[in-house]
C-alpha cells in the first residue's frame, strides 16, 4: 500500500532527472567533459562544494573540470534518490594523480533540471571526514 501510494504522487518529470544525473556520473567514467557540459542549462549553477560561490554558466564549468582533467577519476554510484525534477545522490570518487597519489571521496550531490531536461542547479556536499 504506501509504494502505491508512493508511486501515485510521481510527476512524470523522475525518468528525465534520473536519466540527467546517471548521464553525468557516465561522463565521469568516460572522461567526456564536453558530453557533461551537455547535460547543463546555460545558465546552470554549481556549488562544489556546498557554501562556496557558486559557478555559474557552462564556461564556468568546463574551465572547473578541465582543471581537474590530469586525475583519472572512477566514480561508483551508491545511491539515487528521484523526486520530479530533483535527485540526490551518493558516489564515491576516487582520484588518481598521474604521478600515482590517490585520494577518495564520499559526495553527495543535489540537482535539479529544467523544462528541457538540462541541470539547471547542482550541489556537491562533502567534508573533511569524507575524504581518504
């Protein structure tokens, strides 16, 4: 009975969000930060992490993630939570530096996407504890 009821209060916006946020941590596993600028609004913003001024726009964000380019960087979703046009999730990164230092991360992450089915906002929690 409540995963009826669950069910019966989704929008019908859940499969685009869900395709959005599983289409980027995708584009982590390939490396293809253009195929990630893709998936954003023009105009999208984006905290990394949580509390920091925001980066606004897709220049902002491939200037972000091309800084970062020179780790290899494998992603494992744990969990993702769909509810209409926002999600949340849990990953785990792990970051490898060319010269062969490690570091891994627990993030959460919020989005939210647009009437066209682009990220308009996303926000990457994590703190110091998260990080091994």
């Amino acid at each position: 009975m409540f995963r009826e009821a669950a069910l019966s209060r989704c929008t019908g916006a859940e499969d685009v969000t869900r395709r959005a946020a599983l289409a980027y941590v995708d584009s982590y596993q390939t490396g293809d930060i253009e195929a990630r600028l893709a998936l954003f609004a023009e105009d999208a913003t984006f905290e990394d992490p949580v509390g920091t001024d925001p980066m606004i726009g897709r220049e902002a964000l491939k200037a972000f993630w091309t800084a970062g380019a020179h780790f290899d960087i494998a992603m494992e979703l744990q969990t993702l939570a769909v509810n209409g046009s926002e999600a949340a999730f849990l990953f785990v990164a792990t970051l490898h530096a060319p010269q062969g230092d490690s570091v891994t991360l627990r993030v959460i992450e919020t989005l939210a996407v647009d009437e066209q089915g682009l990220i308009s906002r996303m926000r990457a929690h994590f703190d110091p504890s998260s990080i091994s």
